[in-house]
C-alpha cells in the first residue's frame, strides 16, 4: 500500500502530455515553444525522435535558450535509444564546446541516459518490468463460439477484437470494455456477444468468494478463402504504414502493430535479438515443454520490494532436455534473491521435447520469461493468486521492424493514447496514468478502477481517482458515474458529495439497469438518513440483480441492513 501510494503521489505531480505527433505539426508550424514541451513529455517516455528533436531546439535555441551543453545531452540520449540520425548532428555540436564544456554535457548525457536512456529507470519500457505480466483467467464453464462478420467471411477479410472485463462472484463477465477492434468495429460487436454469453469458474479463496478484475480475451479471425485481391490489397496497406511508421508516425505505427498482430507468423515467441545474441534462430526450434513433475516455482518472500518483477533469460537446450546455456535477454534492476531463484530453477529443469525423434543436437534459444507477484492480498479481488510464474517459448530472431511489439511500444513512447492504455490495460497505473492525463476516456476510468481496487485509499488516490472520473463522467461515461458515484457513497459523509451520487446515479438508471448504481444510491440515501427511500431503491437492486445473474448475497444484506435504518457496510 505505502509503494502504491508513493507511485501516485509521483504521478500528481507529472503534466499532461501530448503525444510526438502534436509535437511535429506545432514544430513544423513554428510554435516552437508548445512543441518543445510536448516533446519533452514524449523524451522522456523513451521515446529516441522526440529526445533528438529536444537536442536541435536546443542547439537552434527554437522555444528554449540556446544551450549546446544541453543539445548534445539530448542527442547522446537519442543515439543511447537508437535514433542513429543523431551521431551526425551531435558531431556538429561537439565542436563548438570546449574541453570543460564537453565534460559537463557528458555528464549530463549520463545522467539523462540513467533516467530516460535504452535501460533507464523511468523511461517507458522500464515500467514494463514492475507490471503484472502474467494474470491468468479462469476457465470457462460456457464457451460458446465466436460468429464471424458475414461479410467479411465472404471476401475472406481477416479480423481480431480483445475485451478487457471482470468477472464477478457468479462467474458472469461484467463491464466490458473495448480494447481493440481492427480492422473493423464488427469484429468486436462479434465478441462481445460471445463474452456476454460466456461464464467462468467460480473463485473461491479461504472460503470466500471472489471476483476476477481485468481479464482480457481476445478473438482472431481469418478466412482460407481470402482472396488474391485482398491479400494485395493487405500488403499494400502494410508497405504504406511502415513507410509512415520509419517516419516517426505514431498513428501508423500504433496501426501497423495492429496490422502485423493480425498477420503474424503463428509461433510461440517472434522476438528481435540483439547484435551479440544474433544466432542460428531463422528457424524455431523443437517445441519443449515441462515434464509434470518439474514444473518450476519461486518461493514466496513478502518482504522483497515492489509487487511485480519480470525478467527473462534466452537458453539452449540440450538433446537429454537439461538447460545447456543462458544468456539474460531483458530486465532492468531485480532483487538479487530472484535472480538465484530463477538461476538454480533453470539449472534444476527437465525438459521434454515435443519430437524427440528430431532431436540430434543442442535447440535454441528459447525465451524464458520469469514473472514474481507481491501484491498485497485483497479481500475482495483473487488476482493475487498467482504468486510466481515461468514460462519457456521457442523463438524465432525477426528484424524488429516486422514485430507488432516493437511498434506498439514505440507508438506508446511517442503518447499515442490508445497504444499506452492496451500495454498498461492489466492495472499498469504508470502507462495507464499517461493515458489517462492525454485525456483518453478509457485509460482515466480504468486508472481509476485499479486504484479503487485498494481496501484502503490514501487523501492522494482518492483525489487522483475523483478527478478523473469526474473527467470521464462529463465525457458520458457509465461506467465512470457508476464508480464516481461508489466512491462517493462508500466513502463520503459530506451531503454535497452524496447528493451528487444520488444525482449521477439518476442519469446511468435512465440509460441501463445497473443493480450497483442503484445500490449506490441507496446507500448515499442512507448515510442522508432518508431510509425510507434507500429501501425503496435497494429493493429493485435486488430485484435487476436476481433477473440479471448477479451475486446476490452483498445485495440482500444490505436491505436488511436499511429495513432496520442501519447504515450498510461495504
């Protein structure tokens, strides 16, 4: 709770961001100085063009005082990140400063390489390895089939949509929020029907039920009967957005790692391995898999530092299945205690090969992702549950422009809204957050929704999540006057903000039937004291949950709770 809380109260303090987009047409518009800060917004998420645009304004003193110390820290922070156009222009720079000069740019390159750099500590793929990675759905006990879009089946047009939801205590998918639909809005309408229509297992923790928060499920389709016209027509689509993409467009790269997700190679891991690791990986390997009794495991300490770590090694296996060599592929700075976990887990492998028959000689590599949870328990939420995981994927070694990754990651460095909320959709508030400032509707409600999930917020949090709520909620948003209206009667006993639950909550029950709206306002009518009507209300929470497949326990105990003019505990 208290590293939650020091997290937030970094991110009060951080402005709102554009994304490099905005920033270019302001450059090339002359408005030297709006661009200059919306770029330092996008610099300092990673992201290589926008921190080399930083470093000519300075040099050009466009927005900012002319400052070559600073413009060659810039350019060295943009060629640290890979943006190899920078080399020449910090030459230029690097003759007009003096023996001292120079020193005190170094030293200035490496404190921003430390903070903003390829492995900084603040940049955006650094918030990456304190996220939760592995968050495992559970099963479904009704799967009933996905229907493909009539006309696109026809001309053969393949399509992918993904659904971040929760799943309360029945099993039953709640809140369905639309994460991607590409490269139509059929596809999605395709899977919400179907995950209206689903229900999963039942989680039952220390003999209390429990909800599921933010799964994800995602559907893809394609059609054998594409046809040659349509295939053409993809791959010139394709060729045009990676032009656009080269170029810095974070529209089109945001698009095109849709497009390559949806017309990737169906392989376990697709993955760009850096110059020193370059191997004999055109080809993927023999598929490998735990024998039942080998699977690994990380013992569980509450008291190593931060909720979530993720890390990897590459490893090449030998034909008996033992692990042979590794290499670390990705991690930034990690409990020494994980890495001897992990260490002496690979050494303990027994691995077994799909077709043994094949295997003559060493396979490799493999992507060994290792992924550790302490997060606090929650009386409400079973997401904690998986404590530890590891997982080994064969791989093959692609150019890192024909990776959907790659694109998504440099959109979402550049603030492309949408890119930011689907990597940070699974409750990853530092992505999120950005998302959210951008002003992007569903970032803000569901920034707001992770926080919520604390049993305990701080003055910090609570203000965060009002704010943007009240943000969404004036966008129209159900869902964010639903839970603004929650936060209000759950934790308020100021009139004001209990006549505003009861007033939000007019306005959703006009649009939807929403048993916890309706509860919400009961319970905002109760703190008021006006029992009467709380009744009144919550009486037909119970009645739209009954007919609508909720839990219905929580609803029926607080009735009785306002029958007997008692103020009902959450």
């Amino acid at each position: 709770m208290k590293r939650l809380a020091l997290l937030l109260g970094s991110l009060l303090s951080v402005p709102a961001v554009a994304d490099a987009n905005k920033a270019m047409d302001l450059y090339l518009n002359q408005n030297y100085q709006q661009a200059f800060n919306l770029f330092l917004d996008t610099a300092h998420l990673g992201h290589a063009k926008s921190q080399f645009n930083i470093g000519v304004q300075y040099l050009r003193g466009q927005g900012v005082k002319a400052d070559p110390i600073m413009a060659y820290s810039y350019l060295t922070l943009a060629l640290d990140n890979g943006f190899m156009m920078a080399k020449q222009a910090r030459l230029s720079v690097e003759k007009r400063l003096s023996e001292t000069q120079l020193l005190e740019a170094e030293k200035r390159a490496q404190a921003l390489i430390k903070l903003y750099g390829a492995k900084g500590t603040d940049n955006l793929e650094n918030k990456f390895v304190y996220a939760r990675s592995v968050n495992p759905t559970p099963k479904r006990t009704i799967n009933p089939d996905a229907e493909y879009p009539s006309g696109f089946t026809r001309d053969g047009i393949p399509g992918f949509a993904s659904y971040l939801f929760d799943i309360d205590r029945n099993g039953v998918p709640r809140d369905l929020v639309l994460l991607q639909s590409y490269p139509d809005a059929a596809f999605g309408q395709s899977i919400k029907e179907k995950l209206e229509n689903s229900r999963y297992q039942i989680l039952k923790v220390s003999g209390t039920l429990r909800t599921f928060t933010n799964a994800q499920f995602s559907g893809v389709f394609r059609s054998d009967s594409m046809s040659p016209e349509t295939k053409a027509n993809i791959v010139s689509k394709q060729k045009q957005l990676l032009g656009q993409a080269k170029a810095g467009d974070i529209n089109a790269q945001a698009e095109l790692a849709s497009m390559l997700t949806l017309m990737g190679d169906v392989v376990e891991y697709v993955v760009e391995l850096a110059p020193e690791q370059v191997v004999a990986a055109q080809e993927l390997p023999i598929r490998i898999f735990f024998k039942d009794e080998m699977q690994p495991s990380f013992s569980y300490d509450q008291d190593i530092e931060g909720n979530f770590h993720n890390f990897s090694y590459l490893v090449w296996v030998d034909p008996q299945g033992k692990v042979s060599k590794k290499k670390p592929f990705y991690s930034h700075v990690v409990p020494q205690q994980l890495i001897d976990n992990a260490l002496a887990t690979l050494e303990k492998w027994q691995l077994t090969y799909l077709e043994p028959q094949k295997v003559k000689a060493e396979q490799g590599p493999y992507l060994v992702e290792f992924f550790y949870n302490n997060e606090p328990k929650n009386t409400r939420f079973s997401n904690y549950l998986t404590r530890s995981n590891v997982s080994i994927k064969a791989v093959v070694n692609k150019p890192k422009e024909q990776l959907a990754d790659y694109w998504r990651k440099e959109a979402a460095k550049g603030g492309h809204a949408e890119s930011l909320f689907l990597l940070g959709a699974n409750c990853n508030l530092p992505l999120l957050s950005v998302a959210a400032k951008n002003e992007f509707l569903p970032a803000q409600v569901q920034a707001a929704k992770c926080i919520l999930q604390n049993d305990e917020l701080t003055t910090d949090e609570q203000q965060l999540v009002e704010n943007w709520l009240q943000q969404a909620s004036g966008k129209g948003s159900l869902i964010a006057k639903r839970e603004l209206a929650g936060l209000y009667a759950r934790t308020s006993n100021m009139r004001s903000e209990l006549e505003q639950a009861i007033a939000l909550g007019k306005e959703v029950i006009d649009e939807i039937d929403d048993p916890w709206m309706l509860e919400f306002m009961a319970a905002a009518y109760a703190k008021l004291g006006q029992f009467e009507d709380a009744v009144s209300l919550q009486k037909q929470a119970v009645k739209q949950a009954w007919s609508k497949d909720y839990f219905m326990a929580p609803f029926e105990q607080r009735l009785m709770a306002y029958e007997n003019s008692e103020i009902a505990p959450w």
